[in-house]
C-alpha cells in the first residue's frame, strides 16, 4: 500500500508545478543565465516549504511567490 502524501505536500507540489516556469523565467530575465535561474528557483521553493503554512493561508498565492521571488533575487 502506498504512503498517504499530506495535503500540504500536494498543495506544495501543485504551486511548484503551476509557477516553477513563470519564476524561472522572471529570475532568468534579469541574471541571465540558466544555470543561476535555476539556482535562485530551488533556493525560494526551499525557503517557501520551510514557510507552507503561509502560502497556504495566503488568499492570493501567486502574489505571494512573485513578491517573495522578487525578495530572493534582491538579495542575491
């Protein structure tokens, strides 16, 4: 029988699916380069899991992941 996936681990991995590309794409747009973009992209999604029960409690959760996008590549 297969383990019971928690319901924040799906809302999770549904968010990362649903935006992954569009964040990727903004952090690319301004460093330039894959490989950093993907960097910047795994470093918020691991800072974000570490603070799911925001975004989970957030009414607007793109709002929340572009903003903190924005914060992650300020301070890169």
């Amino acid at each position: 029988m297969a383990a019971k996936i928690p319901i924040d681990d799906l809302y999770f991995t549904q968010l990362f699916r649903q935006y992954a590309g569009k964040i990727f794409y903004y952090f690319k747009k301004y460093v330039k380069q894959d490989d950093i973009a993907e960097d910047l992209l795994q470093e918020l999604f691991a800072n974000l899991w570490d603070r799911r029960e925001l975004i989970r409690e957030d009414k607007n959760p793109e709002a929340y992941l572009f903003v903190s996008a924005r914060n992650h590549l300020y301070n890169h």
